[in-house]
C-alpha cells in the first residue's frame, strides 16, 4: 500500500485570532500575544475554519494540525497517549476514569523527550514561528526548558533559556546544546526569578518572549490532550484532572472541548475542572479562594513547576474566566499524600510518574472520598511528567549542558543588578 502524500503546509488563512475581551478577530503573524486593542489583559484564543480536528492516517502531535496555529509541522513531534484506567479508578472508588498520558511508557507507546507535555507545546509553538523568527526567549522551571531545547537544537530555531540551576538535570539528554540555544541559570533561585531576568532580557530589547500562556500556540498544542482522549472515548468528560502553574493546560482543555461542541463533533456538557497544586505553597488555589499567604522563600514543595507566583488568573479567558465557565476548581494535595499516590500510580500502573502528576491524582481520590465527584462520572485525569525513571534506566543520559551565563538570584531580585544582568546575558544573543 502506498503511504498517503504529504498534506500541504498549513497556512495562517485557516485561523484568526479573537480577544475575548473586545471581540475583534485578527491575522496573525506568528508571534502575537495580545491584542492591539487598549484593554485590559485577555488572552487570545485561534478560532480554525476546519470543522475536522484530527487527520486521518497521520500520528503524532501534527495529527491535529488542523486546530493548531501552526505554518509548518515539525517532524517527529509526538502525541500523547490515552488509556483507560479502570485498576486506577477502582483504587480510589471511580468506574470510568481515563488517562491522557505525557512521558515514556514504551508498552503503551508513549515517548515524549521531557517527559512531559511541555513537548506539545513547544511543537507547536515551533510550528507557529514566522520564517527567520526572531530569538525566542523561554522562562522555565525545567520541562519548558527540556521541550524547547530539544524542539529547538532539532530544527535549528535560536532560543535562549533561563532556568533555575536546581532544574538543570532536566536538561540532562543528548547531550551538549547547540549554539543556537543558549541557556543561562539563575543560581539558588526559582521560577518566579527565572521569569523576571526573562522579562528584562526582552524588555532591552533582545529577543521575543515566548509567552507563556498568552501564546495561543502552546495552548492549542495542550489541547491536543483533550482531543487524544475524546478520539479515544468519543465523549468529553465529566471531570478534567490536572495539577497546575499557570494552569494553561486546564485552559487548553476547556477551549478544546468548546471547539469540539461549536463544530459539531460533541452536545455532551463541558467538562468540570479539577485543578492540583501542592499544599505548601498553591498561588492559584489562593486567589480561587480569595487568601492571601506571605510567600515563604523557604518553602519546599515537592512539585516546583506548579509555583507559578503571578499565575494568569484574572485576565479574559485566564483561569478565574476558566473555573466560571466550567465549574469546578482547585484542590492540594501535602508532601505524603502526594508520595502516597506516586507510590500507588506506580503499583497499579507499573510505571513512574512525577510528584506533579501525584498531585492531580491525590486531590482527585481526595475529591471522590468527599463526593465532590461522583463514583460514576467520567474522568479525565491528565498526567504530566511519567515515566522518567524508567527511561533514565532504559537510555542512561548524558550529563546536562554547562550554562553560558549563571546569575546569583540575589542579582536577579535587586532591580539595578538585575538591569546589568540582563545586558550581559543580552549581549549572549549578539
Ligand atoms: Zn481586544
């Protein structure tokens, strides 16, 4: 049998892109992140012409390039998986729960390089670039950081990537880096410092920030989970499982399935968010329930990528748009519980997952237990981060890149020196 020919390349007419906050609809040029209208903060969001979402015949993220913003597609990008779960759901009292699995699980035939699904988004952020893009700049707390150098060094697109040193194993691959992807560490410091030098870098005048959520790219390519899951269940669930930093994945689901009922393809409601951060230290859950704690600097939690300290709450379409629209909302899970539900993940399932992904699974069989979700309904559970131990046995990994510039945090918090650090790792892209 003949391979079928390759589709052509998508272009920027199948899309445009809306504010939901004024409602005007725009071309895009690849890499917009907000409206040009003066307005609050809104996300925007792709609105497709193609009613089909999935490509017969094709595998892997670009299955769906039909609901993704992208100009061309980036070979070898993969999908995530799907898999009933009924041992799982029977552990913790539920009769239909399904998982959207990002990681290396080799049986199922999952295998993602971060083994996350930052390596969604960054394919079809990737994707969405214009010709001869400019460098693009990347805060991370370490997946992001995983995905983009690997998407990047792959298809030969400058980037420059600003991490917390802590995060830096998550780099630990194939091993050194390209010269087109630089990479700068913020020593001792987090997510939140990551962010800031990341910002200074381009408020110079160097570079374009990716992001984030705003980037209607990364989001579409999230929602390629949702989408995996109803090719798999051909129903939106009930419930939507899933720990959260920004929460871009939760917002991804809920924009996918609203696609998914406005074309036709589902009547069925609008799945319910059930959204995870670690108990000590939850920004997102905080401002869902109106508190305000003084950031501990000293806090450890075991999942650092949910601490997201300026998370997309409040702006149209963010998250507090999210949880009106959908219902549901966020929970916590504390350090044993989250080890609790690893350990049970890993003996029902006989693979790894992150303490991250423990998180969404903790609160969900907390949220069963105090019938905030019913033992029969549907339920999605999005687990993010699986896998890695296994493949660190099966592929013994080089050891991660040397950075080209490390800032102390201290520099990073100061705002002069911050100003002075920011040229120097400016200067990087020359
Ligand atoms: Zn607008």
């Amino acid at each position: 049998m003949t391979p079928p020919p390759n589709p052509p390349p998508p272009t920027r007419e199948r899309y445009r892109l809306c504010c939901p906050e004024c409602g005007a609809r725009t071309a895009d040029d690849g890499l917009r992140l907000t409206c040009p209208a003066e307005h609050g903060p809104a996300l925007l969001s792709a609105e497709y012409t193609s009613a089909r979402f999935a490509t017969p015949g094709r595998t892997g993220l670009f299955r769906y390039a039909d609901w993704l913003p992208v100009v061309r597609e980036v070979p070898d990008s993969p999908a995530p998986v799907a898999l009933p779960a009924p041992a799982l759901g029977a552990e913790i009292g539920l009769t239909d729960l399904w998982l959207v699995f990002n990681g290396y699980w080799p049986e199922r035939g999952a295998d993602l390089p971060s083994c996350t699904f930052k390596d969604l988004e960054a394919g079809a952020v990737l994707g969405r670039l214009p010709d001869r893009p400019p460098v693009l700049v990347v805060a991370s707390a370490g997946n992001t950081a995983a995905a983009f150098a690997a998407g990047c060094a792959r298809h030969d697109i400058r980037c420059l990537i600003v991490m917390p040193d802590f995060a830096l194993p998550r780099l630990a691959g194939d091993g050194p880096l390209p010269s087109g992807v630089r990479l700068v560490t913020v020593d001792g410091g987090d997510y939140d410092d990551a962010i800031a030098l990341a910002t200074a870098v381009t408020e110079g005048g160097v570079g374009q920030f990716e992001g984030g959520i705003r980037n209607v790219a990364r989001r579409d390519g999230l929602g390629t989970c949702l989408l995996t899951a109803f090719e798999a269940t051909g129903r939106l669930p009930e419930v939507y499982v899933q720990a959260v930093g920004s929460g871009a994945g939760a917002v991804a689901a809920h924009e996918a399935a609203l696609r998914l009922r406005a074309h036709g393809h589902t009547t069925d409601p609008l799945p319910r968010m059930l959204l995870g951060q670690n108990a000590a230290l939850a920004p997102l859950h905080d401002l869902w329930r109106g508190e305000r704690r003084p950031r501990d600097p000293g806090v450890e939690v075991l999942a650092p990528e949910l601490t997201n300290g300026a998370p997309p709450y409040l702006p149209r379409g963010g998250v507090r748009d999210l949880l009106r629209s959908a219902g549901g909302g966020l929970c916590v899970a504390d350090a044993a519980a989250t080890r609790a539900a690893q350990r049970l993940f890993e003996w029902v399932e006989g693979i790894d997952i992150e303490p991250a992904a423990a998180v969404a699974l903790a609160g969900l069989a907390d949220a069963v237990a105090a019938g905030s979700v019913r033992p029969d309904e549907r339920v999605l559970l999005n687990v993010t981060g699986g896998g890695r131990q296994r493949r660190a046995a099966d592929r013994p990994a080089a050891d991660p890149p040397r950075p080209r510039v490390r800032v102390p945090a201290g520099d990073v918090r100061d705002p002069h020196a911050r100003q002075l650090a920011a040229k120097q790792v400016g200067e990087l892209l020359d």
